[in-house]
C-alpha cells in the first residue's frame, strides 16, 4: 500500500466528517501553542514543586528513620547509663554495709576494752579501798588492844609502850 492511497482515505474521511483543512490547522497550531504555554509556565512549575515536595518527604522519611535509629541508641545509652548506676549504687551500699560492719566491729570492740578498764579501775579501787580499810581495822584494833591492856593492866601506857603494842598487834594481824 503506497503512501498515495493513504492520503486518498485520509482525504475522503475528512470529507465525510466536515473536515474544514484551515481551521483545522490553525486549531491544531492554538492546541500546541496553548499545550507548549501551558507545560512551560504551569506544567513545569507544578512538576517543579512535586518533585520538591517528593524530595521533602523522602528527606523527611529519611529524617524520621534516622531520628528513630537515633532514639533506640539514646535509649540503649540511657538503659546501660541505668545499669551502670543501679550497679554503682549496690556497690557504694555494699561499700557502705562493709564499713558500717567495721565501725560497728571497732565500736564494740572499743567498748569491751572501755568496759574492761572500767572493770580493771574499779577492781584496783576496790583493792585499794579494801587495803585503806584493812589499815584502819589494824589501827583500830592496836588502839582497842592498847586501850585494854591499860584497863587491864591498870597503868597509864607511855607512847612508846603504846607503838610497840600497835606494831606487835598488827604484825599478828597480818599472819
């Protein structure tokens, strides 16, 4: 089929469809000056600010992907940040326990051996007030023996008399 016969179908279409050539053509050449107006000044500029918006969701997705990768780290570094405290406290208390455990230890012990020297100073008081008192019981017990003897034997003692007595009593005391 040439490219005559084609024209010649074209041709006889035309005529049944009331084809008039010349405003055809000149709707045609107002169709594509509107359709090259349109996609230069609206077109392009809608398809422009797509494009921009596309690209400010993606870098959004992008964003929000990278803030929620940043989260799970920040919140992996807080819970280990936690342990790591939790961890540090129930070693300070252990610490603390220890201690508390020591001073206690050395407080007891510091108050045995307060209690234990109390206990020396009031046996050494007692001993000392029991030899006071062993003392004056001699020297008592010398004058009441002087003072009888004198009864008894019915003469004034010389002082010298008298210490001899004490002395001798004494001595017999303390055997």
């Amino acid at each position: 089929m040439s490219p005559i016969f084609f024209a010649g179908i074209i041709s006889d279409t035309a005529e049944a469809f009331g084809v008039d050539w010349p405003r055809f053509i000149a709707q045609c050449v107002s169709f594509g000056l509107v359709a090259l107006l349109l996609h230069q000044f609206a077109y392009k500029p809608i398809l422009k600010v797509l494009d921009e918006r596309r690209r400010r969701i993606a870098e959004g997705l992008d964003n929000a992907q990278k803030i929620k990768e940043e989260l799970a780290r920040t919140e992996a570094a807080r819970q280990k940040v936690m342990e790591d405290a939790a961890t540090q406290a129930n070693t300070l208390l252990e610490e603390a326990r220890a201690a508390a455990a020591r001073v206690e230890e050395r407080e007891i012990r510091k108050a045995a051996d307060e209690a234990e020297q109390i206990i020396a100073r009031a046996r050494e008081a007692a001993v000392q007030d029991h030899d006071r008192m062993l003392a004056e019981l001699k020297r008592e017990v010398g004058r009441l023996v002087v003072a009888t003897t004198a009864k008894v034997a019915g003469k004034v003692l010389t002082p010298q008399d008298q210490e001899r007595l004490i002395q001798e009593t004494t001595r017999g005391l303390a055997v």
